[in-house]
C-alpha cells in the first residue's frame, strides 16, 4: 500500500504550490507516494481523495501507517476526516510557514496535527508540535545560470537589453506598488532596461492594477513596465534565468521563493526585510535588503553598473542555492521526519 500521500487542493498555482511541486519530484524515486487533488508541474498525475484513502485503508508493508502531508487548511480537513472519522491508519504532516498568528480555525486545525514541520524558526514560534525546522529549497537541477544572459533575454521577446522582474500576487501586500515606483524612479536612468510585474491581480485587487497601470502610464513607461500576467510553471526557469535581477519588496512574505528560484539560475536579488530573505542574502553577498522604493532604486542602479560586483554576486546566489537551500537538502530534513514518526519516536 502507499506509504505517503501529498496533497495540493488548489487549482491556481501558488507559492505553496511550487515548494509542494519541488519537494514532491525529490521525494519521488524515495517513497511509494501519490498526489492528491490537483496537478504539479513535473510531478506523478494526481488521484482523487477517494482513491487516496482507498490506497491508504490499511498500513503500507512494514510501516504502522501511511503518512498524509498538507500545506492548506482544506488538506488539513480532508487528511483529519481520513484518520479521525474514516479511522485510517494514517498520521499527518503539515508544513507551517506562516510568520504571525494563524486565525482561529487554523490554529485548531494545525493543534490536530501529528507533527508539524516549520520552514522557519520564527514560523515555528507559532505552532505547536514542531518536529524540525527545515527552509524550504529550490530545484537546482530546473533552476540553472544562463550561459548567455543576454542572448536568453532576446529569446524572451520583451524589449531591451536587461531585465528585470517582480514576482507574485499583484496586491498592497506583496508590495506590487513599491516595485513600480522604483521602477518609475530608476528606469529614466538605464534605456536599456525593462521591467516585469509577473503575476496574477485578483478580483478585490484589479483597482489596485489599473491604478498601478495609470502611474506607469502617465510617466510615458508603458512600453518598460510591462504586465503580462502570470507566467506558466514551466516558462519560468527559462525567464527567470535570463533576468539580470528579481525584486521582492513585500510587506509581509512568510517564505518568499521567487528570489531562491533567482539564486539558483545566478540571479542577484533585491529585496525588503521580509520573509526569509534575510538568510538568503547569506550576509548581503547574493542579494540586498533595502527599506523601501527610493532604497531600492539606489540599490539597483548601483548594481547595474558594476558588472563585476554583478557577476561575483550571481557567482555566489547559485552556490549559496546549492550548498543551503536546495530541494534535496529540504526532502532529506522532510524525510528525517517521516523517519522519526515511522520509528515511533516521541
């Protein structure tokens, strides 16, 4: 019988999505696995819940019981129903990023948990039955250095010769607004450089898009402030390499991948004082973290006309995505877990 079963309920492709779809193609050649739900990029085709608990009545051979591991509330609810009211022999693994105080239901949902897996020490702070604290890791094998950043820029179609891109959900809290106002400030400077707002703006959000649409308009930038929307899973590896840096600059980030993604294809990265990207910057040396628009442009333009300060920095991103933050580093601290419960340690 399976002896581990991931879920992925969502239909859009997320930031918990892509750390899911990572963590499961490591995970793979490991286990006797399925997913369940929704599609990953990359990843085994997914069953139904249904057969997800068929597959998961009774133990897989030599194990007391199979293993379900959630990222989301509904997976949370889903794998409790198995085990609490079905009575499968199941246990459930739940990776916590979140940095503040979940809500309520959360909290109970999580407090239900068999061993909860904190992607940092700050996120472990608000959970109970941490097991481990593992950072999440990027695909260092999908995430890859161009060999002519250039020449993969004119590949992409969009104007000019460098590139440079946001990444997420267009929202306030993302920060959407401060990239385009550094842009607005730094573009004037470097004709030879576009910007990219890559991501999707939801319903409640499209005021906050068109708004953010009409200022870049109004400087005459359309044309170098470009939003195509959000980019498909796997376009992004052949994009993301052939930018010359990615910009984070949220407000509140609870993880945040784009700049790790960055890193591994030899990307530096700029970024505010959020998520994990602190620790990413391994001492300021792959990216830097600035404090708001104004900041940001600074540090761009600055980056932008030292090639060399550029390159020692791409240089050091994909070693330092390599040495501390790849998928298989994650999977290894994941499966340590798994291995802990299976023997029954407390």
């Amino acid at each position: 019988m399976t002896e581990l079963i991931v879920t992925n309920f969502n239909r859009n492709f997320t930031g918990v999505s892509a750390t899911a779809a990572g963590v499961l193609r490591a995970q793979a050649p490991r286990y006797d696995l399925a997913l369940a739900g929704r599609p990953l990029p990359g990843c085994p085709a997914p069953i139904s819940v249904a057969e997800a608990r068929r597959l998961t009545r009774r133990p897989p051979e030599g194990r007391d019981f199979a293993i379900w591991h959630v990222r989301r509330n509904t997976e949370m609810r889903a794998a409790l129903w198995a085990r609490d009211v079905l009575r499968l022999p199941i246990r459930i693994v739940f990776t916590s990023a979140a940095q503040r105080r979940h809500s309520a239901l959360p909290r109970w949902l999580i407090s239900r948990m068999d061993a909860v897996i904190a992607t940092t020490q700050r996120a472990a702070d608000f959970v109970p039955h941490v097991r481990a604290v593992v950072p999440h890791g990027v695909d260092c094998e999908l995430y890859t250095p161009a060999r002519d950043r250039a020449s993969d820029w004119r590949v992409t179609g969009y104007p000019g010769t460098r590139g440079i891109a946001t990444i997420g959900r267009i929202r306030p809290e993302k920060g959407t607004d401060r990239f385009v106002a550094a842009m607005l400030r730094l573009l004037p400077h470097h004709p030879g450089v576009t910007a990219l707002v890559l991501g999707r703006a939801g319903r409640k959000d499209h005021a906050f898009l068109q708004g953010l649409k009409a200022q870049v308009a109004r400087a005459n930038l359309q044309d170098r402030i470009l939003f195509p929307g959000e980019i498909a899973p796997e376009a992004l590896p052949a994009l993301m390499r052939s930018l010359s840096m990615v910009v984070q600059m949220p407000l509140y980030e609870g993880y945040g991948m784009a700049p790790l993604e960055g890193m591994a294809s030899g990307v530096p990265f700029i970024a505010t004082e959020a998520g994990y990207y602190r620790d990413f910057s391994a001492g300021e040396t792959t990216g830097w973290l600035v404090k708001d628009a104004e900041d940001a442009a600074t540090a761009i333009g600055a980056l932008l006309r030292d090639p060399k300060r550029h390159a020692a920095m791409a240089e050091a991103a994909r070693k330092t995505a390599l040495e501390r933050f790849s998928v298989a580093r994650e999977a290894d601290g994941i499966g340590a877990v798994y291995d802990a419960m299976w023997r029954g340690d407390a």
